[in-house]
C-alpha cells in the first residue's frame, strides 16, 4: 500500500455510546497550534487545517481482530485503534491489543481505561510495547482523544512513507554502486583523483577515488578521519583553502579552482590543482561538493624551470613580457574557473628621458635597476613584475579581494618611487604613471585586458602624470573614495576621531534596561557623522578590522566601569567579533583578559555577537576560540539569526545565550504572515532549548506588541525604545533602569549600519 495518508481508525469498545462520541470527535477535528512552528523550523509543510477521518466500530475485541485481518487483506489497513480496557463478556483490552497485533504489527493503539485488572507493570511486560502504544485515562477530554488519532495516523503514514522511500533509496543505492564499481576501474587508472564532501560546514569527506592509493593514502583511512584538511593539506596552504571552501557556503557561490600542495603517504609534498563545485537543492540548500584533484607538480617544476631560464629581463632581473603575458593568461583561465581575482597595473616612468639624455645610458639603466629593487619592495612574494620595455613595467597583482586593493597598490608605488634617487654620485627625480585594469569577465582575453591598462595609463599621462587611473571612470571615483577613506581610518583611531554610542536592550514584559550595544561611530572632519557601515568593510579588508576591534573593545569596557564607578547599574555590554578577530585566536582571548582586568570587569560583563555567516566559517576552520569564551564566562550571541543558514546545531555546539532576531523579520512581522511565523518559530525554538532572545530594529508599537504576545519575557531594542545614544545620554537611560517606548522616529531611517559593529571590532562578514 502506497497511499501517502490513512486516517482510518477503528474504535473497540463495548459501548455504543461511546462510539457515537469517537464519531463526534473525529468529524470535528482542532488543529494543533504548533503545527505551524514545525512547518517553519524543520521546512515540512504544516498540516492541513482540516484532516477527514474514516472510522469503523467493533464490539468486542474478537470482531475488531476480524476487523483488522479483513482490512490488512485488503490493503486498507487501520492506521490506528481506539481500544477499551473491559469489554465483558469477551476479550479484554490486553488480550484484544496481543492479538490485533498478530495480525498487524504496525497498527498504532490507544489503551483506553478508567481502571484496569492489570498493573501498568503488568500491561508493559506483557505487551512488546515500543513506540506504538498509547494510554488514554477516562474521563476523555475531545481535544486528547483528536491530537491522539491526528498524530498517530500521521505517525503511521509517515513510517509507511519513510519505509518505502527506504526500499526505493536502498534499490538506487544497489543500482548505484554496480555503476561506481564499473566506473571505478576507469577511475583506479586515471590521473584525476574524485571526491565528494557533505555540504555542512566542516565538509565531511563521504568518497574519495582509490586511485589516491597513488599518492600513498588509505582510501578508508581517509574517510574515516575527522581532520583529513589536516592530514592532506599543507600548513601554509590551509588558510588560503580554508577561505576556498568557505566561499563555497554563500549562497550564490559557484564552481572554482585553487592550487595547493598535498602530503603524500610518503610525507613529500605534491603541487595539486583541486576543481569543485557545489551541488544544491531546488531550495538552493548547499548538499554536496564534488571535485577533482589534479597532480600538477610537473607543472609547476616546468614553470619553475621556465622562469630560470633566461625569461627575465637582462638589466633589472625581473621577468620580460613573454614571461608576463604567459602568467597573465594562466591567471584569466584560472579566473574564468572561479580563482580569486587579479589586477594588471600598467607603469610608466615620467621624466625619465631627460635623465638618459642628461646623464648618459648608464645612469639610466642604473636608476631603472633601482626602480626595479624598489618594486620589489612594495609587491607580495606571489604578485609578478615585469619590466615591458624601456622604461615601462606591468605587475600582476594576484589574488585580491576588491578593485580597491590594486589602487592601494598603486599609492603604495608613487610614494615609493617619487622619493630621491642617487645614482652614480647623481640626484635623480622621477614619478610614475600608472593604468590599472582589474579582472572583469566581460573582458574578452588578456590582451585586451593589458590593452585596457595601457589606456588607462595614457588617461593617466594625459591628466598630468605621477597619478594613477582605472579602465573606467566609475571605477576611479569608487576606488579613490575607499583608498582615502582607508588611509583617513588609520589616522582616526591615534587622532580621537571615532566614538562609541550605546543602544539598550529593554525586555519587553517592563521595557526594563537590561543590556547595552555598543556602536562606533567616526566623526570624520569632512564628511561628518558615519556610521559603522560605510567604513567597517574598508576596516576588514585592509586589515584595520584588528585594531580597530581592540579599540571599540577597550572603549566599551572603560565605559562600563565609568557608569558603575557613577553607581549605575549595567547588566550587560553586547559587543560584535569579527572574522578576522575570531581567527587570531588566542590573542582574541588575551586582549579580552586584559581589558577585563584593566578595567576590572568580569567575563560576565561582556556578551559577544557572532553572525551566522562567521560561525559557519569557524565551524569550517575548526576554530575553538568561541568555546573558549564561553569558558572564560563571556556570553554568546548569534547576531541577525534567521538571515542565513539558521542553523540550530550551532546553538549547541556553541553553548549560545541570545538569539538575535534579524531586524529583515521584524521590519515586515506586520504585514507578511511569514516573517511573522519565522519570529514565532525562532522564540518558541528558542524557548525549548533554554537560550534567550532578543529583536533587532523594533521601531513601531505593533512590531513591540506582535513580540510581546509571541513571548512576552523577549527582548528587544530598537528607535522604539531607543536609538543610539551618546555615553552621557546612555548614563541617563540606565539610571532610570527603564524605556518607555516612544513614538517612532519619522525623521531617522534605523539600517543595518546602526546595528553593524557592536561594540567590537566587528562588522558583518
């Protein structure tokens, strides 16, 4: 039997009023109000409103065992029984239940009693009970005898499903395994090792091709092993994989390609080209990543061998334009694959014919083996320069993250080679002129990439020269702005600039002050007032994040102890971690001991706010640093819960303490039913496994009142309480101990930014 729902349900009693009752019942069904919370937290469609019952009576327990033999003959069984303890003359209820299950073993029961000749000791030995026996005490009440019969024939069509989506899985896995065990013997004998990972954060390794035997592994061993990044990948090379398969868990994430070098069995060192690509759901949920893994070692030697071999400029040493444009296409290939991105800066030196001609071609070629060394200086290990020609040189600047990190470049090489040059007893002064052209995939190849650069350094020369300019003019502007924004933050943080503004979180039962968020602000002496958003990402990917973390975590600790030095009261300071501070590990934990104890605080004092995003990435990394906080006494929260992977494992994994609504929820909680049902999902969640919640961005009285009658002890903050405020207004909210909620703030626009940093280094990843 194949049908996906039975609701029939027989009902044994001796009795007939109490069948005309059963009937009473089950024709007037009352959904469960719970059914929509398991709909939103574990993605099953919520049951019906209605549910129709089909029931059938028997007097007496030998005619409901007649019953229940015709039914499962004709593949119409009884998905439930309804059955009474005494029924004189005949049968009793246990000796009726021994029986209908020699028949049907996977009929469900209720034992229906007011008093019973047997112990409950008794009934439990004598009947082989498991998980399809339930007792039902008279009186009954409806709404009981209802959920009874609503869940078991629910629980019994499920199990039927489950078993036959088990036969059917179980005959493709068969199927399955006879097409790998002949494809296997293509694979035993072919270069390219596969593989396939669990598409959970840790990425479990669930197959691996036995031709890794070539490389001195155990095919078993391998999948056996909890830490096989550790066992396979080269130290060096784990974090730049780590962030690899980190990408792999955005949502919008496609195929990709990175090198690395792969321990042998023999502990040699094997230079691998590893392609994926993830496999998804029609949900978009990530299941899967297949990949293969490629032996390019000899590659890499001829590369090696290449690049020793007279493919380098005579005069300055560094590589020549054959050199260049070879690495320039091997870098557009691996990009149009997924690699990281790359820039390609165009040099040319301004003034220096005047020195050739002034001085002589010694001197020339003597000042452009300097420029050369100081080239070197301002590039990575793993960018390219070249010298093209006379007195132009290109450098591809690999794996960037952003346009902006090619223009950080470009700063970086005006400063240096417009500083004095002395060659040969000669004062020499030069500048340089630079187009940039960062990856795009509408560009056609590289050559047209290079050509692109070349134009953006004629804009350049034409503009006056000793500047740098992109291939476009928006591009210009976008990158100006951030380069200078970043340099003007690392100016901010010696010069006073920047400022911290607190937010309380208030409970709801009597908007009680219960916790403080504490946001940075810059008070830049141009542009006024910003907020955390506009400079935070800038923070992060220039690697400012870190200091600027360490000042916002003094800055909210020292104000903690100000406020209770003033006699308030502060239950809680709620502060942001970033990825980039959670990957310093132990020296996150010992910048939070010292300001602990430079201010004397305890551990308590401080909750930490993670979003979902960096927990998947530790969870990846195997980053132990938020146990150890939660060690220490520190509180965890996860920020904007419920706008990525919403992920409940990570709120036992992680000992969590908050849940933080994302503010995307409670914006539209009043005009869309589903933003509505997630926040009931998530509190009454939250309530069973014992954490604490807390709404982001509540801004109106009906936002306020939603929360409250979904759970009143919540918390919340938000401009209805609230907004930001300076540590003296902040000193004021708490000596009063208490928000009462305000009108909303028409005049102010409360966004993410308001909410970005904490009082951490943070910012969102």
């Amino acid at each position: 039997m194949n049908r996906v729902e039975n609701r029939r349900v027989l009902v044994v009693d001796d009795a007939p009023a109490i069948h005309e009752d059963f009937r009473k019942i089950l024709a007037a069904p009352a959904p469960s109000p719970l059914d929509e919370d398991e709909a939103i937290l574990f993605g099953t469609a919520a049951r019906p409103v209605s549910v129709s019952f089909e029931m059938d009576s028997a007097f007496q327990g030998q005619e409901a065992i007649e019953k229940v033999g015709v039914a499962c003959r004709a593949d119409r069984p009884y998905a439930m029984a309804f059955v009474d303890m005494r029924m004189p003359p005949g049968l009793d209820g246990v000796e009726t239940v021994e029986r209908v299950w020699s028949v049907d073993p996977e009929l469900q029961v209720v034992l229906c009693t007011a008093y019973s000749d047997y112990t409950w000791t008794e009934v439990l030995t004598r009947l082989d009970v498991r998980d399809r026996l339930l007792i039902l005490k008279k009186p009954f009440d409806p709404i009981e005898v209802y959920q009874f019969a609503n869940s078991l024939t629910t629980k019994w069509s499920a199990s039927r499903q489950a078993a036959f989506k088990m036969n059917t899985l179980e005959e493709a896995v068969e199927r399955r395994t006879l097409e790998l065990s002949d494809a296997n013997i293509i694979v035993q004998n072919s270069p390219v090792i596969l593989y396939r990972l669990r598409g959970e954060p840790s990425f479990p390794l669930i197959y691996v091709s036995h031709n890794i035997t070539k490389l001195g592994h155990d095919p078993d061993t391998l999948l056996a092993s909890a830490n096989w990044t550790q066992r396979l990948i080269h130290p060096d090379d784990r974090v730049k994989v780590g962030e690899a398969m980190g990408r792999v868990l955005e949502k919008d994430a496609q195929g990709a390609s990175i090198e690395f070098r792969l321990c042998t069995g023999e502990e040699s060192w094997r230079w691998v080209e590893n392609r994926y690509v993830p496999v998804r759901d029609k949900e978009g949920r990530l299941v899967e990543v297949e990949g293969i893994i490629i032996d390019i070692t000899e590659r890499k030697a001829a590369e090696e061998q290449i690049a020793q071999l007279a493919r380098t400029d005579g005069l300055t040493g560094l590589a020549n334009r054959s050199t260049f444009m070879e690495r320039l296409r091997q870098s557009f290939a691996a990009c149009r694959r997924g690699a990281k991105l790359f820039a390609v800066l165009y040099l040319d030196l301004d003034k220096f014919k005047p020195v050739n001609d002034t001085f002589g071609h010694p001197v020339g070629d003597a000042l452009l083996q300097e420029v050369a060394a100081r080239l070197r200086g301002c590039t990575r290990e793993s960018d390219l320069i070249a010298r093209l020609g006379g007195d132009e040189f290109a450098i591809l600047q690999c794996e960037i993250q952003e346009p902006a990190n090619a223009g950080e470049l470009a700063s970086k090489i005006q400063r240096d080679l417009v500083r004095p040059y002395t060659v040969n007893g000669n004062d020499v002064n030069i500048s340089v002129s630079i187009g940039i052209c960062p990856f795009d995939a509408d560009i056609a190849d590289p050559d047209a990439m290079l050509a692109q650069a070349d134009r953006a350094l004629y804009r350049s020369k034409e503009e006056g020269r000793n500047c740098y300019h992109f291939h476009s003019d928006d591009l210009d502007q976008e990158v100006l702005e951030r380069v200078t924004l970043g340099n003007e933050l690392r100016r901010a943080i010696q010069q006073g600039e920047l400022e911290l503004q607190y937010q309380p979180q208030v409970e709801l039962s009597g908007q009680t002050i219960v916790g403080m968020e504490a946001l940075v602000r810059w008070n830049h002496p141009r542009r006024g007032l910003l907020a955390a958003g506009v400079f935070v990402p800038i923070a992060e990917r220039t690697g400012i994040i870190l200091s600027l973390g360490n000042w916002v975590l003094d800055q909210a600790c020292r104000q903690v102890r100000n406020w209770r030095d003033a006699g308030l009261t502060v239950p809680l300071m709620a502060i942001n971690l970033s990825l980039q501070q959670l990957q310093r590990g132990q020296e996150l934990i010992q910048s939070i001991l010292a300001a602990l104890g430079k201010w004397k605080l305890s551990a308590s004092d401080l909750e930490f706010d993670v979003t979902e995003a960096t927990l998947a990435q530790l969870k990846w990394s195997q980053n132990e640093v938020l146990p150890k906080l939660r060690e220490l006494g520190c509180k965890i929260a996860i920020d904007d819960f419920g706008s990525e992977y919403s992920s409940f494992d990570y709120v036992r994994a992680y000992r969590i303490n908050h849940l933080k609504i994302a503010q995307s929820f409670v914006t539209h909680s009043c005009t869309d039913a589903g933003s509505a049902a997630t926040i009931s999902a998530i509190v009454n969640f939250a309530r069973d496994v014992g954490v604490g919640v807390i709404a982001q961005g509540v801004e109106t009285d009906e936002q306020r009142a939603l929360l409250s009658s979904t759970d009143a002890h919540a918390k919340a903050q938000g401009f209805h309480f609230s907004k930001a405020v300076a540590a003296t207004e902040a000193g004021e909210l708490l000596r009063r101990g208490r928000i009462a909620p305000s009108e909303p703030h028409s005049a102010l626009q409360h966004t993410a930014d308001d909410l970005l940093l904490g009082s951490v280094a943070g910012g969102r990843q």
